[in-house]
C-alpha cells in the first residue's frame, strides 16, 4: 500500500529532510530536476529534439529550470520562458534560475501574456510545465492562467509536468479552473492524491516517482491516512486452505434480494461470493420468484420469504431472523425493489443484525428515503453507492460528487459512521476513521448492469469469511476491478457484461495462491 500524500504533508517530510540532515534543499531540487530529465530523455528520448521549459516563480520553476540545464548538456535545444520576472524568485528557484542564465543566456525569455507564449512555444516537441505546484488550493488567474491555456492550446508534441500538471488540486483531485493536461508527470518525494483521484487523474498521464533523498525513516514518522491499494495489499486475503478445513471455516453470507424482472441480481452476487471463497451463500428472496431462484442456481441456496406482489416486506423479518443466527455476514440489495413494506424490512435488519453487512443498489435508495436508520445499528455496515444512488442519499449533485470524490466520501463516511465505497473511474472507499483507499482496477466496460451486484457479492463473501470491513472492503474493490480488466482483454471493454466478472476470478485467486502478480504497476520510480 503506498501513501497518497497531501501538500502540507509533502512539505514537513521535505522540511525534516532538510533540517534533519542539514540538506540544503538546492540539492533535492537538483536531484528532482536531474531525474526529471532522465524520465524526459528515458521516454521520449527518440521522439524531440526541441524543448520548452515553461517556468513559474516558486518551487515548480525552480525544478525546471534544472531540466532545462540536464537537457541543455545532453544535447537537445531547450528554450525556458518564464513568467516571473528573476527579480521577483526566492530561494532554491532563484538560485537554479541564475545558474541556467548565466550558462545560456540567449535561451531565456519573459513573457508577459499568453498569446506571446502561445506564439513563442508553438511546434515544440515538449513542453515541460514547470509553472504551478502542489499548493494551489483555488484557481489559477491572470497570467498563470493564461500560459495553462497557451500550453493546452499549441501545437506540441508532448508535455511533461513537474510534480502535478498545473491547475489541479492535489490534495482533492479537483480541477478547480484552467489546467494543464500532461502526458507524463514526474512528482517528487511521494504519491500525491490528484495522480490517482478523478477527475484529475485525466489530466496527469503516466506517473513517475522520483526518489529525491528522503530517507525512509523520516517517511516512516508521517502519517499518512490516504492510500493507493496495490495488488499485493489485495492477494495477502487468497492463500491455500488450510488442509483441515471444512465449509464451515469459510463463514456463510445472507444476501437479501430480489424483486420481479431482477433476480439475476442475486444471483450473480451470490456465485461472486462463493467464488472469492466464501463456504456457503444463501439467497433470501420473495417466496413467489423462489422457483426461479431455484432453478438457476447450484451451489448457492434460497430461501422464501413472505412477500408483496414479489417484494420483500417485513412480515417475513421473524424468520430471516432466525435464520441469520448462524450466519457470518450479511449483504443486502442486489435486485431488491423499492417497495414501501421492503423499507420497514430493510429497517427492522439493521436495527438487530450483529453481523457486518454490505449494502448497494436499492438498499442504499430505500436508506435514502430514511438514512437515519443506517446510525440505529450494532454492526458495521459498508455502503457501495454509484453516484447516482450517493446523490439520493446524499442530497448532493452528481456533479458535486464527481468534482470531489474523495472528499465528499470522506464526509458522508464520518457522518454517517459507515464505510463508503463510492464506485466510479477510481473508486474511492472511506472509512469513519478518516482512512481512504484509492483503488487502480477496472475499465470503462465495467459501466454495465449488474457489475455492482458482482461487487456486492466479493464484499459480503469477504465478510462471511472473517476479513475486517475495512480491508474486506479495499480489497473487494481491487479484485472486482481486476476481474473487469481480464474479461476486458477476453471480450473487449464494449461487449463486457458482469457475469464476465463472476468467471474472471478464478483466474486472479488462482494466481494469488501462488503469490504471483497480474496487474502492471500504475506509476513508474526513479
């Protein structure tokens, strides 16, 4: 698991690093600019011959300015433009911006509006876009602005980032006005969360990590409470059984379902569920769809309960709750309907389970209707809402939530004392604690009816199985995005449908066993 650092957080471990050590902070500039030109000359090295070295007056312009200087050496024609005067730069930058002029002097320019940029850095083979950092915390304005929209606007052929494309928020992964849009980002130090975190992550293409000297004991010291989950955070869960097992030792999952025109639902969860090793699944469901439940399924068992017209309603709670006294976990939704009767029923569970649970789908929409119910518990619960059904729950706009995903999870986790897994390009979980874990699967093609139901399922079996919410819940999300991507490369992301999940996971589990890897790595180091 690698930490998604804040920009505060990035500053104190550069600060102990330079007080702990007595560094001069010239030298880690210079370390990240040197291995910033290497990623340039590694990459793309073949590709450009000309480039320009957009520089700023902080920090971010100070790194470039060591580009320019490492590409200068090494042959290539680099031209800086800068829209600070020298005059106005402090520090590190001012330093490394006199040593770049006083070497090429007839490669430096000031410019002062964005069509003059424009102009001046039409037809290069790279940009490098050294003009804002990680700080931003509003809209970039004035010429700042105005050079983001000459770089996005001129005709080059690539464009590298320092640290974070210009005009994103990293520690939200907002874009919160006029942005660069890089194709490659070099950040220094650590991870930062816009890397990861849509709808930034559009905008910095390949990430690379460039080590610039901190010493892994004062990174040891921060703490940190955002995380990108890797596969190895996932696989630790999928190890040979041990050989006394029975199915007993693997828990058994209660999923509520079903409603007419959506049994499939259930169905899907609970064959996801024994499929990430859960040892039994039984299907609560309308007494009169049983007959199709027990038609279209194997391994995974029913049982009826009193219904409505083909809905679940409370009058079938006396049963369900006896028979969920040996169960380990507890799902509730997939294909569930929103029926008022289904509501008091989804009420009445979560008022006396004492099993953690899973909600998604219409569990979330009825909770919408009446969300002080999900505080009236004595177990954990996991939400997994998509935007959509976090917006009724919420009150917010899709668009809010979209802008700001990982804070608007954070939020409504803490308020709500729920773990919340809000699915999307990137799906981001939050718990009550203040953790968040950005997770690297999946692929547009799992935008497809059921896929949440599939999800549901890996999360409630688990659950059933014994793991933490917490990490059940991460983990969960890691493996339903892996198995989008292998049935992606079976069947392409157009024709994928959610049971393609359910037969992809064998093949992940399988590999876990043997402790060996399937995903490619989501950032580059240096």
């Amino acid at each position: 698991m690698v930490p998604l650092y804040t920009a505060q957080q990035m500053r104190e471990l550069d600060r102990k690093t330079i007080e702990g050590l007595k560094l001069p902070g010239v030298v880690l500039m210079e370390h990240a600019g040197h291995k910033s030109a290497l990623i340039i000359r590694e990459e793309l090295g073949q590709e450009i011959e000309t480039v320009a070295v957009v520089c700023g007056k902080g920090n971010n312009g100070g790194d470039g300015y060591v580009i320019a200087r490492w590409l200068m050496h090494w042959g290539y024609h680099v031209d800086v433009f800068s829209i600070a005067k020298p005059s106005e730069l402090k520090g590190d930058a001012k330093i490394n911006s006199s040593v770049f002029r006083k070497l090429y002097p007839k490669n430096f320019r000031g410019v002062k509006s964005g069509d003059e940029l424009f102009r001046l850095i039409h037809g290069y083979d790279l940009i490098v876009d050294a003009l804002l950092g990680t700080g931003l915390n509003s809209a970039a304005r004035g010429l700042a602005a105005e050079a983001i929209e000459a770089i996005n606007d001129a005709d080059v052929g690539s464009v590298f980032s320092v640290d974070i494309p210009s005009g994103l928020s990293s520690d939200t992964g907002a874009v919160i006005g006029p942005a660069v849009k890089a194709d490659i980002t070099a950040t220094y130090g650590g991870l930062k969360r816009a890397h990861f975190v849509y709808p930034a992550k559009e905008y910095v293409g390949k990430v690379f990590l460039v080590d610039i000297g901190i010493p892994p004991k004062i990174e040891a010291e921060s703490s940190p409470t955002c995380f990108l989950v890797e596969e190895e955070d996932a696989a630790k869960h999928f190890r040979k059984r041990p050989a006394m097992a029975h199915k007993g030792t693997f828990g058994h999952l209660a999923i509520i379902c079903g409603s007419p025109g959506k049994t499939g639902a259930g169905i899907m969860a609970g064959e996801s569920a024994l499929k990430v090793g859960a040892g039994l699944v039984t299907l609560f469901v309308p007494k009169s769809l049983n007959s199709v439940y027990e038609s279209q399924t194997l391994e995974v068992m029913s049982y009826p309960l009193e219904d409505e017209d083909g809905f679940l309603t409370s009058e079938g709670f006396d049963q369900l709750q006896g028979e969920l006294k040996n169960k380990t976990a507890l799902a509730i939704g997939p294909g569930l309907g929103q029926h008022p009767k289904t509501l008091e029923l989804l009420k009445k569970i979560i008022d006396t389970a004492e099993i953690p649970m899973v909600i998604d789908a219409d569990g979330i929409n009825l909770s919408a209707k009446n969300p002080s119910i999900l505080k009236n518990r004595k177990a954990p619960i996991i939400l997994t809402p998509h935007p959509g059904e976090f917006s009724r729950l919420t009150g917010l706009s899709t668009k809010e939530i979209n802008t700001k995903r990982l804070e608007t999870a954070l939020e409504w986790a803490k308020k709500l004392d729920v773990i919340i897994v809000l699915k999307g390009a990137s799906t981001v979980t939050a718990t009550p604690q203040g953790n968040v874990y950005v997770n690297s699967t999946g692929n547009p093609g799992m935008a497809t009816g059921g896929s949440g139901d599939v999800l549901t399922g890996i999360i409630g079996g688990l659950l059933a199985r014994g793991i933490e919410p917490e990490e059940a819940a991460f983990t969960g999300v890691y493996l339903h995005g892996l198995a989008g991507d292998i049935a992606a490369i079976e069947t392409g992301e157009n024709a994928l449908v959610a049971s393609d999940l359910v037969y992809a996971i064998p093949e992940i589990t399988m590999a876990w066993e043997r402790k060996e890897w399937i995903s490619t790595a989501s950032y580059g180091i240096l």
